[in-house]
C-alpha cells in the first residue's frame, strides 16, 4: 500500500514536521525554489492527500488544481485567507484550522495597547532614546488609569476624549 502524502506548504515547528514524517510520505514545498514547484508537485500529485499551511501559505486554487487526490487542508494557524474555500467546498476537499488559538493572546494585547496609550509608554520610550531627558529634564507624567466606578461605555467615553 502507498503511503500517504501530506505536503507542507511552509516550515513550521520541528516537532509538527517529525510527526508527520513518521506517519506519511512527507512532503516539504517551501524546501524547493519557485520555478521547481509546478515539476515537484506534478511528481507526487498522485500520492498527496493533504496540505497543510499557515495564515501565510495555505492553498490557493493552483495548487489545489494540481492534487486531484487532494481530501483535506490542515491551517496551522486561525486565518483562512490563503485558502480557496470556495473550490474545497466545491471539490468536497475538508478544511481545518484552529479557531480561538490566539484570542486570549489578542485580547491581552489589546489591553497592553490601551495601556501604552494611556501612560504614553511609546512617547516616553522615544523620548529617552533620542536623548530629550538630558535638553529637557524628565518626561511629564501621566494622568492615574481608573476603572472602579465606571461602566465599559463610560471607560472607552473617556479612553477616546483624552487622546
């Protein structure tokens, strides 16, 4: 029987790509030059079942057209952008990716957005390496952050009228 071949459109973890490597016929795309590509993949089109990709490479129709085995595309990642969802759809081509992988990370970065805004982290952080304390003393500070009394409506009222 033929092992079956997952292509990886992209580097990703070490580990990931030794998993795989044990389990199918492993295939790595990004290991080949732009114009060597087309020839890779019409080498081993027959025995590639699935792709997997990233936000940044996934699978275009291109290269789905040049699988015709092509079952499913794997995303390493929450974005489906690079994957022509319309043509997997139409080919029957199951698509997974990982939804909330990074909403914590997103929603705390948000927060240290607002933060740096508020307490002006980016203009102080300037202000020090362009050498301004030394012509013109300390940065001036900033105004205290309070959330105690206030509903979220009142918080983002008062964020956006003191930028």
């Amino acid at each position: 029987m033929e092992s079956i071949g997952v292509l990886m459109t992209c580097p990703m973890s070490p580990y990931l790509e030794h998993e795989l490597d044990k389990r199918f016929n492993f295939l790595r795309l990004w290991k080949f030059p732009a114009n060597q590509k087309s020839h890779y993949l019409k080498l081993h089109s027959e025995s590639i079942q699935g792709v997997v990709g990233n936000a940044t490479t996934g699978a275009n129709a291109e290269l789905i057209g040049a699988l015709p085995k092509l079952e499913i595309v794997s995303s390493y990642s929450v974005g489906l952008d690079k994957i022509d969802l319309g043509l997997c759809r139409e080919k029957g081509i199951k698509v997974t990716y990982c939804p909330d992988l990074i909403t914590d990370d997103a929603a705390d970065t948000g927060i240290a957005l607002i933060l740096a805004v508020l307490r002006r982290i980016c203009q102080c952080d300037r202000y020090i390496k362009n050498g301004d304390w030394k012509k013109n003393g300390d940065f001036m500070l900033t105004t205290k952050v309070h959330f105690s009394l206030c509903t979220p409506e009142d918080f983002l009222l008062d964020f956006w009228s003191k930028l």
